[in-house]
C-alpha cells in the first residue's frame, strides 16, 4: 500500500508542472451597466456627458410674392419647336452639275421664321384723338399678335447658273387680342375691356418696300362705341414705315398699324433668309434631315376631310327633311317631329 500510495505522487507532481505550462485563463468582463444598478450609472454617465453644440442656421431670406394683374394675363399654348432648314440647302444634287434650275423648299422653317418676329409683338393703338376728327376720349391700350395660322403659299431657294434667289409668297391668317380702358377709374380699378379677332394675309412676297404693297382683310365690323373704332382704326391704318426706315431696329410699340407690325416682322424674316446659306450646319453629314411640317401651315388634307363631312350632313339633313315631307303628305293628320 505504500509503494502505491508513491506512484501516485509522482503522477500529481507531472500533472501540476502541465498545469504550469498552460497559460492564465482570461478574466469575464462584466458589464459597466447591468440591471437596475447599471441603468442608474448609464443614466448618470449620460446625464454628465456634454452635449455636442447644435449646428450654426443662416436665416432664410423672406420670399415676396408679387401681384399677378389677372386682367391683363394672357395664356398662351406652347410653342412648337421651329422647323430646321432643309438639308438639301448645302447638299448640291448629284444630277445637277451644270447648275441648271434646282429649287429648295423652305416653306415650313420660312413660316416658322415669320411666327417667331411676329407672335408676340405687342403695340400701342393710337388714341381716339388720332382716330378721327372731332372725336377725343379717354380710351386707350394696346393690342397683341397672338398667333399666326393657316398659312400657304411658298418659300424657295432657286439654284440658276452658280446665282442663288431667294423666293416667297406667304398667305397666312393672324389673330390678335386688344386690351383698352375707357374711362380713368378704371384704370384704377384695374378694369378692362378685352377685345379679339383674326385678319387674312395674303401677297407677303420678296422685295416689298413698304406694307402697303401688302393685302390685309380684317374680319371686324364693331363700330358701336369708341373702344371698338379704336381697334378697328388700328386693323386699317395705312402704313407708315418705309423699308428703309426698318434698317435700325424700332420699338414695336410705336408702330401705328398691323400693317407695319407685319411689314417689320416680314423685313426681319426675309433678312434672315437671305443668309440662311451664310452659316453652313455644323453637321456635314450628305443624309438629308427628315421632313418637318410646321402646324401653322394649313393642313389641306384636314380641310378636305372636314368639307366632306360638312356636305355628308348636309345630304343626311336634306334626305331626312324630304322624307318628312313625303309622310305628311300622304297622312296630312301626322305629326313628326325630329
């Protein structure tokens, strides 16, 4: 028994020098805040902690909104995109190599040029001192081209013998928008009285020298009080500009005439055609552009349709009328009514 009792001593002796050998077990880290205890420390260390400093605000300037006068505002629709000019301009065909006769059409993009010197102008009607002998008055105001529609005609780029002509014969529709006060409270008051219509354009051709070569058909017949001689004095002035004259730039506003406001805006489109070769594209490409067809042209295929259907209810109208008539007369106590 005590041999045994031996062995066994030497067995822990190895065991503890083993244990020696194995390094220190780490230590478990409690938490700082645990409990009811640790929620009272966390709240504390919060408490104590100092506050991060709030960020620096530049006070906003204050915004003024300024007064619309709905009297004298006037919705326009949007404009179309403006037609490019034909690519066929600076690309020669290939067939014509004599130069022989060869003609660009430039219809869409010369009145889409016209629209945009002419939509928009607004001009001062003459005062009724002005409109007529005798007559004096308080009204005033002024009118606005609103929009140019159904034009026809042509615009051509003529290539003959190395010599470039610049064409054109426009006929186009234009509708304006009168603005006028008749009496100085209500001005005041900011009263106005509106007025609108459309005149007919036609014979806007190349080299004009003044607007009186131009033919213009106003639809206004309104010669009840002086507000609407005002506006009619305005639609059939002669006019009162030369070309030359136009060689400066004019404020539109005193023209005394749609016939001038025309006439200049026709002075500016034909100055702009006749350098429209001057300035090249910056894409040389030989493609031809795809076509272009500006909506103030008129649409001949529309106008077409529409006669069409206007004659068809015509027919019907008459047909249903005759058979009417037919039932009638041959039960004179029968009553139709349609």
């Amino acid at each position: 028994k005590v041999a045994c009792l031996e062995n066994l001593g030497y067995y822990k002796a190895q065991f503890g020098q083993l244990l020696e050998r194995l390094p220190a077990p780490k230590a478990k880290s409690k938490s700082a805040f645990s409990g009811q205890e640790g929620a009272s420390k966390g709240s504390a260390a919060l408490a104590a902690a100092p506050c991060p400093a709030p960020p620096s605000v530049v006070p906003a300037a204050p915004i003024t909104i300024a007064p619309v006068d709905k009297s004298t505002e006037v919705l326009q629709p949007p404009q179309p995109p403006a037609c490019p000019p034909p690519a066929g301009l600076w690309n020669k065909s290939a067939w014509n190599s004599k130069d022989t006769w060869e003609e660009v059409d430039c219809t869409d993009w010369a009145v889409d040029r016209l629209a945009r010197y002419l939509e928009g102008t607004v001009v001062n009607l003459p005062t009724p001192e002005n409109v007529g002998a005798g007559k004096k008055g308080e009204v005033r105001g002024t009118a606005k081209v609103t929009a140019l529609r159904q034009a026809t005609g042509h615009a051509q780029v003529v290539f003959f013998q190395g010599k470039r002509r610049f064409l054109f014969d426009l006929a186009f529709e234009v509708e304006w928008l009168a603005d006028l006060i008749e009496k100085a409270e209500d001005e005041l008051a900011g009263k106005r009285r509106r007025l609108k219509g459309k005149c007919a354009v036609s014979e806007l051709v190349q080299d004009m020298m003044n607007g009186e070569d131009l033919a213009i058909s106003p639809f206004f017949k309104g010669d009840c009080d002086m507000a609407q001689v005002t506006v009619k004095h305005w639609l059939e002035s002669p006019a009162s500009v030369a070309k030359e004259q136009l060689q400066v730039e004019i404020d539109a506003a005193s023209l005394n005439s749609l016939r001038d406001a025309i006439f200049m805006a026709a002075v500016k489109f034909e100055r702009d055609f006749r350098s429209l070769l001057d300035q090249p594209p910056r894409n040389t490409e030989t493609k031809k552009a795809p076509l272009c067809r500006s909506i103030r042209r008129h649409d001949e295929a529309a106008a077409a349709a529409q006669q069409n259907a206007e004659m068809a209810a015509a027919k019907r109208s008459a047909a249903s009328a005759a058979a009417v008539s037919d039932l009638q007369k041959s039960n004179p106590n029968l009553k139709v009514s349609m």
